[in-house]
C-alpha cells in the first residue's frame, strides 16, 4: 500500500494514517490509490457543505509541467530563498511529480486518457492549476480552482529582488481571467508573467515603483492583447484583471485594471485599508453617488468590471498608488474569489491570521480556505506581502511545517 | 479487406461545436462535429492521377453500373435510349486504370460487360467495347433489385480493391421479390461497397430507393425526365472516382453509463446512422461513413451523461474517425472531444449552440416534409397544411434555398416567415417525389 509522507499538493508534511491533508484538506487516501470503495474524495477537510463529490487530488499525475518560464505550478517542496542565486528570482517551476497509479479520483476505476479524463466515466482529472502554491522567502500565494467552477482561470507570481540599493524588495501579480472571453486561463497567466518581468526589470534597474507598476501594467496589457486571434474588435477577445503589489523597505506600491484588490493589513490590526478602487459597474455607481454601496453591491451588475486587459478593452488604464505604512504589517492581493466572502478591509483584517508577515504562505492558505468554506463560487487567489520586506530578518526559510 | 491507397490518403480533421454548460442535474449534451477530408484529388477539375492509385500507380477501384432493363423502361422508349446514353457517358467517365462493369437489371441480373464474371480495367479500347455492349440494354422482364446487387457485389469483390462503388439506376418498384428479401440483401451487403441510386420518371418509389441508398451510405435522387440523367451519370461517376478512402468509421466513445441519444449525419443530407452501431470495444461503437475523396460533412450527436456536481467536467464522448488496418486493428485519423461542463451561471448553460440550433432545424425540416407529404397522401389535409408550413418557415429562416423552391411547388406560400401556406391543388407527381427525395438536404450554417 502506497504511503505518502508529505502531501503532493501542498508538500505539507503527514502522517500514515492522515485521512486528509492539514495543509490543503485534499483527500490523501485518494491520492495514494488508497481510497474507500465508496468514498467520494472531499476537496478540503472542513465544515459540512464545503467538500463535494468527485474531485481533484494531484493534477502533476496527469499533466505534465508547463513551461519553466511559466511557473505558474505549485511551489516545489520546501522552495528555497532564491535570491542571491544567478539568474533566478522567482520560484522555481515544479518538477512533475509522477505518482504510481493512474487511477480516476471520481470512480477510482479507470485509467486516465491522453487528454486528462478518465477512460472509463470521463471526468476531467485534476490539473495543475486547480491549486498553486508558490513561496519565496517573504512573500507567498495560494490559487484554488474554487467548488463551483471547472477550471481555474486565475493566475499568480511571486517575486523577490534586490533593489540598486541593495535593500531587498518582493512582489506579487494577481490575475482573474474573465470568464465570458474566450481562453480566460491563458489571459491571466498572460498578464501576471509579462508583469512580473516587466516590474522586476523596472525596479532593477532603479526605475521609481509607481512608474514601474504603472508600466508593467501596460506591458501586461500588450500580452493579453497580443492572444487575440482576431481583429481587436474581437468582441469576445481574451481578458483578464490583474493587481500588483511591491513591498520595498521604504514604501508599498500597488497597481489595478479591473476588480482584483489589495489591502493594507497592519500587524495591530488598527486601521487597515482597501489599497484599490475597483473597475466596476458597483464603485462606479458609488463613487457617482448614485448608489449606496450596499445597494450597488446587490445589484447583479455590481461585479461587471469597466477596465480589464484584452484586447477589445476600451482604454488600458493603470491606477497606482505608493504608501509608506506607519508600522509592520502585510499587504493581501486577491481576485474576488476571496473579497466576496470578506468585501470590507475589517472584515478581511479579522481573517487574516496573527503571523501573517512571519507566515505568508500559512496565512494565503487560510485566506482561501475561507473563500472556499464560504462556499468556493469562483476561483480563488490570494498573495500574501510581508512589510517591511523580510530581508532575511526573522523570518524563517520557507520549509514544510508540522 | 480493404487495401489502403497509402500514399494518397486524405488528411481528416475534426472540429466540434457545442455549448459545454450544463446547468445542475444537466445530462444531454448536443454537438455539431464537422468532419474534413482534404489532400485528395478532387481539387479544382485537375487531372485525378495521383487519386486512389495502388502501389503500381494504377487507380485502386472499381465501378459496377446497374441499369434497370424492366418491360417499363420501353414506356416511353426515350426512357430506355436516354439510359444507355447516360450510361455511356458515366464509362467516358471511368478513369483509366479503374475496374468497371455494366450489369443489366431485371427480375434477374445479367452482365453486360465485360461478361466475363469480373471487371474490366478502363482503358481507350475497353471503355469502346463497353459502350458497344450497351446496345445489348434492351428492355424486357421485371424488377428484383436484390439480384443486381448481389451481383454487383460479386463483381465488385472479384478484385482486390480499395474503393467499391455501385451506381444503380431504376424506374419502378421493386415487384418481383418480396420487400424482405431485398431488406435481407441489405443487412447482407452494406458496408462491403457504396452506391449512389437513382430514379427516372415518377413510377419508382422514394421510400424503397432511399433505403437502398442509405444502406450503401450513397446519394440517392430524381431523374424525372429522361434526358437529364446523361449529365447525372457523369457527375456521379466523377464523384466516385474522387473517393480515395473506404470504409472509414466514426468511433464514438461515451462514458460508463451514458446512452447515445442519436448520431446522424446532418450535412450534406441527414441520414441517421445510430441505429447502425457496432460495439468495438467497452463503452465504444464504431459507425459506418463509407468513402471518402475532398469533403466535409457535418454530424450532430447527442449523448445523455450521468449527471455530475456544478463544478465537474466530463469528457461526454470522443469522436475519432478510424481506418480498420490489415492486422485487424485501426488507425485514427483525427478525433475531437465533446465536453459537458456543470455550472450555476444560467446565462452559459442556456445558451444554444448555432451549430446545433441549426442542425437540429434541418433535421425537422425534413421531418416535416416527409410527414406532411404522407398526410397529404393520406388526405389529412389540416395536418399537412400544418408540417408543410413548418417546412417552408423552416426553410426560409435557414437559408435553404433550394428546398424552399421545391416546397413553393407542393405548396402556395402565403407568409414564409411564418409558414402559413395553403395545400395547392394539381401538384405533379414529379415535383411532389422530387421534394420527397430531396428533403434531407441540408444547408450549412450561415457564417
Ligand atoms: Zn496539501
Ligand atoms: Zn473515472
């Protein structure tokens, strides 16, 4: 009987009899080949109602791994502090993780065909995206696929660099591919890599973070732009939202198109602030004065977005803002998957564990638990910025936890 | 079995159209697959040497003519001499190097040329001597189709040949055996060649050569006067001879547990091939296409899954076209995937697929042709003004011209758009059959 000591997931540590993983609440029994006859694999150990039937276990059994320059793949285990090594700067890709059997995780019968669906009851097998984990040494994020849709159409980078200072600075790109548009899932993955490198570049080369931001926006606009395969009036053209954030040891600076946010969250919890304003039909109505937000947010446009990258957007128009925080604290950067389930920056700063800034990746994984024990209506991501920058003070390398 | 022309092989490629969403407890999942044969040699009237050609570089195929000599083909004569015009004009058309026969039909088969108990391979002087032989189509005796074609099937299987093709000419009704036999000779023969039929005159009966016609997976059509068919003849040998593949297969898989609804061909005619399936493997049936030169034809399949979680994504059938090889397996030529996906957002999972929409009205177009020519003839009149006028709405919404100008003859039009018309007195017998005929032809989705 197969055995797993550590999830193949989340890498989380485990022991032989752990039903389900501690870290991701995915079903280890399922994964090991070792399910009950009549077991439905529950995607995460948790309340009644936040687990369902068939699901997803390890997609790096049956999909092999993308592109190494993608690096959208969960973090590897125990993903060490790249900085210092030549070349690399962000998270390293995950080599594919093989696993004995080939079994279905919905009937546990069948084998699984070329394209990812079981031979035998055809359900879609887990994928890669459907949850990412990604960690560097003070900077952390988490993407889930969610309980209610088939695929996961957001995206992530994680990043850390050293400035022309020589003070350390990290970064994080959240993108929420939209669903209506055509091919959502490669516009996110688009727009967080061509903003990664354009934000680590800039800020390499001692480019002001506002301007930096402000550009790699663009940048990233141009990518998703650039996978439309028809004339830019394509009405139905790829498209995505994306927000960004660098924490350098002297300022946070944030960037938005589109509803993805970010919130300033202080280690005393006193007066945290939602750091963007979002591209919507509902901030639109609220910032008119027209709507009351509680109105607004009840309306089922609230959430129909004004700015977005693609290539049929009206105007590509970044929003930036650079703030020095008075103390330590973190900044959260997410996709509505998890800011409909804590809309306001109290609400998300009550959610947000005590240790975030000495736990980045603990406390995105606990972020999007909530989104998903909430009931997981959309995909999901969360990157956790530790302010200041860790600067390899105090915090622990990234390594699997008990 | 059937050799491959290797070198030749049409290149085939699978598209699907369908609306993967599925609201909760979902199960049906409908989808347009639109398969296309290219690299062949059917392009633009150029010289079709390199088409079908075995290794010796000669063409690998064969034609049998079937020509009714039935008492009735002298009524009018003209029908008789415009039969052997049309068939010498079908063996002008006969490539060199292809295998070819003429068989006369009647309540019994006889051959014609070359006579011999097989084919003869086209050249100058054999296509001279075939044409020769056709003063020996006279007309005398009754109509037993089953012995012209188990003949034309000896012929055809004389030779060892990629490509088998029968065109079958009549002008009656099958009399002189009994309906079961020829369903026998049917369930015996299809699948081992294709065969287009055709009708001259209005004294044959469309049910009878449509079930011919489909068991052959061939076209089937109205002559109705005579002095049309030299030109049908030949468009339809050139058809054959740019056929370059046999016997291809859609395979189908579905899941454990689903039912295959229905799998028809809808373009360019609806023809219902579920009930043709043979299993190949667990959860997979294999249905027959015959042959294949430069084309795209249009399936629409439905297939009912067990239901699943919003959420949850299904491959609900995968759709290959297959070749049976010599060592008793297959090769896969192209293949597509049908999808269901479960969602909460009702906007996706409502919305239909202009494929399928479109498809889904051919086939009730010709549904309603068929059922209303059948009301008519059965003096319901109520209900045929009703299913015709469904047609005509149905033709003229999908842009299918040409069915809305044979319906225009059975029918007065009064309003297309909304299908009112009026049952129209003193139609002829050649345009009602004609409609008859033609009434699963379909048209492609407007782009
Ligand atoms: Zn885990
Ligand atoms: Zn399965």
């Amino acid at each position: 009987m197969p055995q797993l000591t550590a999830c193949p997931i989340c890498a989380e540590p485990c022991e032989p009899d752990d039903h389900y993983c501690g870290g991701c609440g995915v079903e280890l029994a399922a994964l090991a080949g070792n399910a009950p006859p009549h077991g439905s694999a529950a995607r995460r150990a948790g309340p009644p109602g936040g687990g369902r039937g068939p699901v997803p276990s390890s997609a790096v059994r049956t999909v092999p791994a993308p592109p190494g320059a993608r690096g959208t793949g969960p973090a590897a285990p125990g993903a060490a502090d790249p900085r210092g090594t030549a070349g690399v700067r962000r998270s390293p890709a995950p080599a594919p993780r093989g696993h004995p059997d080939r079994t279905c995780v919905s009937c546990h019968t069948g084998g699984i065909d070329n394209d990812g669906y079981c031979e035998n009851c055809g359900h879609a097998q887990p994928r890669e995206r459907d949850h990412m984990e990604r960690e560097l040494e003070g900077v952390a994020g988490v993407s889930d696929r969610g309980l209610r849709h088939h695929r996961n159409e957001d995206a992530f980078q994680v990043s850390a660099t050293i400035l022309p200072s020589g003070a350390p600075a990290v970064a994080a790109v959240v993108c929420d591919g939209v669903s209506s548009a055509t091919r959502p899932d490669e516009a996110s993955a688009a727009a967080a890599e061509a903003a990664t490198d354009a934000l680590l570049d800039a800020l390499e080369s001692g480019a002001d973070p506002q301007r930096a931001m402000h550009d790699a926006l663009l940048t990233a606009a141009e990518a998703v732009a650039a996978l439309s395969d028809g004339p830019s009036r394509d009405y139905n053209a790829p498209a995505c939202t994306c927000v960004s954030a660098v924490a350098a040891p002297d300022a946070v600076t944030v960037g938005w198109i589109g509803d993805s946010r970010a919130y300033w969250i202080p280690d005393d919890r006193v007066d945290p602030r939602r750091l963007t304003e979002d591209d919507s039909w509902a901030a639109r109505m609220v910032s008119a004065g027209l709507m009351s937000a509680a109105d607004a947010y009840a309306d089922e446009r609230a959430h129909a977005i004004t700015g977005w990258l693609g290539a049929d957007a009206v105007e590509i128009d970044p929003h930036t803002l650079s703030f020095r925080p008075e103390g330590p604290g973190v900044v959260v950067v997410c996709t509505d998957g998890l800011w409909n389930y804590a809309e306001s920056a109290v609400e998300l700063a009550a959610a947000v564990p005590p240790d975030a800034r000495t736990d980045p990746l603990r406390s995105a994984r606990h972020l999007v638990g909530i989104a998903l024990d909430g009931g997981g209506h959309d995909n999901v991501t969360v990157a956790v910025l530790p302010f200041p920058p860790a600067a390899g003070r105090g915090t622990e390398p990234a390594a699997p936890r008990p | 079995m059937a050799r491959l022309a290797k070198s030749h092989l049409p290149e085939f490629s699978v598209e699907v159209y369908q609306n993967e969403f599925l609201p909760e407890g979902g199960r049906e999942v409908n989808a347009v697959v639109t398969v296309t044969a290219t690299g062949g040699g059917t392009t633009g009237g150029m010289p079709l040497t390199a088409v079908g050609t075995a290794d010796g570089g000669r063409p690998d195929a064969a034609v049998v003519l079937m020509v009714d000599c039935s008492g009735s083909m002298d009524y009018p004569s003209e029908k008789m001499r415009a039969a052997r015009q049309a068939t010498a004009a079908a063996i002008d058309t006969v490539r060199d190097g292809v295998s070819f026969a003429v068989v006369a039909g009647t309540h019994v088969a006889r051959e014609i040329y070359p006579g011999n108990g097989g084919l003869a391979v086209a050249d100058q002087f054999t296509r001279r001597d075939a044409k020769e032989s056709l003063r020996r189509l006279t007309a005398g005796g009754g109509t037993a189709i089953s012995s012209w074609l188990r003949l034309t099937d000896q012929l055809l299987h004389s030779q060892d040949v990629a490509i088998r093709h029968g065109i079958l000419l009549t002008d009656g009704r099958n009399e002189h055996e009994k309906p079961a036999t020829l369903l026998d000779t049917l369930g015996d023969l299809s699948g081992r060649f294709t065969c287009d039929c055709r009708g001259v005159g209005t004294d044959w009966e469309v049910e009878e050569l449509t079930r011919i016609s489909s068991a052959f997976l061939g076209s089937v059509d109205i002559v109705a006067d005579p002095s049309g068919l030299e030109a049908d003849f030949r468009s339809m040998m050139e058809t054959a001879m740019g056929k370059e593949v046999a016997d291809v297969g859609l395979r189908l898989w579905t899941p454990q547990n689903a039912e295959v609804v229905f799998l028809k061909q809808v373009a360019p005619t609806v023809e219902d091939l579920t009930a043709r399936r043979t299993e190949a493997a667990p959860r997979t049936g294999d249905y027959p296409t015959g042959s294949w030169g430069d084309e795209s034809r249009d399936y629409h399949l439905c297939v009912r899954v067990p239901s699943a979680s919003v959420g949850d994504e299904m491959l609900a059938a995968r759709v290959s076209l297959v070749l049976g090889q010599p060592d008793g397996g297959v090769s896969v030529l192209a293949q597509g995937l049908v999808r269901a996906v479960w969602t909460d957002d009702t906007a996706a999972s409502t919305r239909i697929n202009p494929q399928v929409a479109h498809y889904t009205g051919q086939a009730e177009l010709a549904q309603m042709i068929k059922q209303g020519l059948e009301d008519r003839k059965a003096g319901n009149l109520d209900s045929a003004t009703a299913k015709l006028g469904r047609a005509v709405q149905l033709a003229n919404a999908s842009g299918n011209e040409n069915t809305a100008k044979l319906l225009a003859k059975v029918v007065d039009v009064v309003d297309a758009a909304r299908g009112t018309v009026r049952i129209r007195p003193g139609v002829t017998e050649a345009d009602e059959m004609t409609l008859e005929t033609r009434s699963t032809k379909t048209v492609r989705v407007k782009k």
